[in-house]
C-alpha cells in the first residue's frame, strides 16, 4: 500500500481484482493460473480485500427491471446528511454519489414500470430538505462498471453489445420466490459456493445448481466485482451531460474505450448522453474532454459535475474513505427490493 490520502492497492491486488471483474465467479485455480499464483492465495488475497472493504463482488437483476434513471437531487445545506442517508437507505436506489455543486446528488434508481419510477422520483422529492428533483430516464447502458476494468490494467479494447436496454413491462420475466431467495443471498456474497447458497437460501443443493447456471445464462441475474475508487488512486470522478450531436456513435465508440470510463448511458433530457469517468484528480476532466472533443468535433457538454464521494454501489454502502462501511449491507434493504419495487401504487 502507498498513501496519499487514502490507501492505494498494490498492483498485485489491481491485477487480482482485473481478473475477478472479467470473471467473478471463475473458479480461484483459473483466476490463479491467470496470475502465475496458486488457487489458495489468490483467494487468501482476495478475502484480505474483502475484510478491509477494499473490493467486494455482488449479483444483480438488472434485467429484471425495464426501466432505470438517474435522479439529481438539490438539498438544502443543513439537511444533506439527512437526505443522503435516506436516498442511501431507499430501497430503489442502486447507486448514490454526492456531488459538489448546487446538485447535491446524483441517485440511479430502478423499478419494474415507469409509474414505479415516477414514484420513487415524487418520494425522494417529498424528503425534508430537499428542494429541487430532476429525472433522466435511461435509454440504455453502452458501458458500465462490470466491462470496466482498473487503468493498470488498460483500456476495454473489444466490442461489448448494449448492457442493458429499456423495454416493455410485459418483456420481463418474473422471478419465482427461490430465484430472488437467490438473488438476496448473492448480493452479499456474489462468490458464494453452491452449498453455502443453499445454506443461506433453505434451497437443495440440487436446486442451486440447476438454478443459478439458468439465472446467468438468460441473464435474469448479473455478478460484478466492484472496487473502491479511492483505492485504485482515483481521487475524483465526474459526469459529463452532452447534447445531441450527429456523431453520437464516434462519441460512444471512443468514451467506451477510455481507461477511466465507468458509465456511458443514453437518457432523455437535453443532454440525452450522459458519462462518468474515475480520475487521478479533477484536472483529469480537461484531458477527457479534450479527447472527445478531438473525435466529435461538434461536441457539446452541457454541464460538468464532480463527485465528492460515493454514498451506495451495487448494495453497499461506502465510507468517507471510499471503502464498505461496516453496515455495508443493511439486513432489510436489498439492493434491488424486487418484492417491494415490483408492487410500487399507481
């Protein structure tokens, strides 16, 4: 570890936790014999990280939810802690940043219509201290944090297809009450063996492993290895708002394969493309821009905003220092609540 504020992981540990993002379930004599070590101390690492909140992996069920948006929040001074813990506590949000300026945060919300994401919208609003909502409702996920990997490792250079798609309510598939027993245990530990999914579950062991390889593969559940920010010595990240241009598959071509890219989405709005990049410092913002510009010549960013920490990702909760705090994953909220999102009132 170096510190510059913050602990640093060594690149032993950023190459470990490559390859854990690339395949998080991959059996520890592959992700071992990809690093020239044993299967033993890539796992002993790997735990080492976990325990001291450095790197976590989880599970997902995006596909379960036909729409997404992103939420920013304006919140008056006194009441920021207030309304942070309460949009970090709310069972719709997968993902909390606070932010820097007179947007105090930026909230990726999910639910299972868009009536349900209205809702959720209004009762944010509603919280005391909060005084103005915008909604951006996500189109679709070029690229995001499971194709992301650490910048030591370097950029995505193949082709990903679209990650996730809004459609139609009617499209999705409804999970049984054992596949989001699954979902819930997974979302604690994404690297769970099958006989300690069962234990958590109450399921057969045979029902695991005939289950779970199904969820995978239709992709009804996703698994993400996900890594402080801070930790990689990444001291800023920011969002780029961009306005329509006629080049907009140069400019997605080109954001998806820059290292520090965790998120390239089409939304509505005015600005209907909407990045976020990690960096070294905030000055890392004027080389980005200045690297989109010279593929989009016609670019226009509407809007910078910077992030001050990350409150919530994927179901944990994170510390001033960017690690998991110890109450990382509440016991009553899940990362996506699908009991309570899928019944929201209309």
């Amino acid at each position: 570890m170096a510190n510059s504020g913050h602990d640093v992981l060594a690149d032993d540990d950023q190459l470990l936790v490559a390859e854990l993002q690339a395949r998080p379930r991959a059996p520890w004599t592959d992700i071992g014999g990809a690093l020239g070590i044993s299967g033993t101390t890539a796992s002993r690492r790997w735990n080492r990280l976990v325990t001291d909140g450095y790197a976590w992996i989880t599970a997902y069920p995006a596909q379960l939810f036909p729409v997404t948006g992103y939420v920013w929040i304006t919140v008056s001074p006194r009441r920021r802690r207030h309304v942070g813990a309460t949009i970090t506590a709310h069972p719709a949000t997968y993902w909390v940043d606070q932010l820097d300026g007179e947007r105090t945060f930026l909230a990726g919300v999910a639910a299972t219509s868009l009536r349900g994401i209205e809702a959720t919208a209004t009762e944010i609003a509603e919280i005391d201290g909060v005084m103005d909502v915008h909604l951006q409702l996500c189109r679709s996920v070029m690229h995001d944090g499971t194709v992301w990997q650490p910048k030591l490792a370097g950029p995505v250079d193949q082709e990903h297809p679209t990650i996730w798609r809004a459609r139609e309510t009617g499209d999705v598939a409804r999970p049984s009450e054992t596949d989001i027993r699954l979902f819930r245990a997974l979302m604690r530990d994404g690297r769970a063996t099958y006989t300690e999914l069962a234990t958590a579950t109450g399921l057969s062991d045979r029902t695991v492993r005939r289950r779970l390889p199904e969820l995978l593969e239709n992709r009804m559940l996703s698994t993400r290895c996900d890594v402080s920010r801070e930790t990689l010595g990444m001291e800023s990240g920011f969002f780029l708002s961009i306005r329509w241009t006629a080049r907009w598959r140069s400019l997605i071509g080109v954001a998806c394969r820059m290292p520090g890219a965790r998120l390239v989405a089409g939304v509505s709005g005015a600005s209907p493309f909407l990045l976020q990049f990690w960096g070294r410092s905030i000055a890392d913002a004027d080389m980005v821009v200045a690297r989109l510009e010279a593929a989009v010549p016609d670019l226009h960013i509407d809007r910078i905003d910077y992030s001050v920490r990350s409150l919530k990702r994927f179901g944990r909760y994170l510390g001033p220092d960017g690690r998991v705090a110890d109450d990382a994953l509440a016991p009553d909220v899940d990362l996506f609540d699908y009991a309570h999102l899928a019944d929201r009132p209309t």
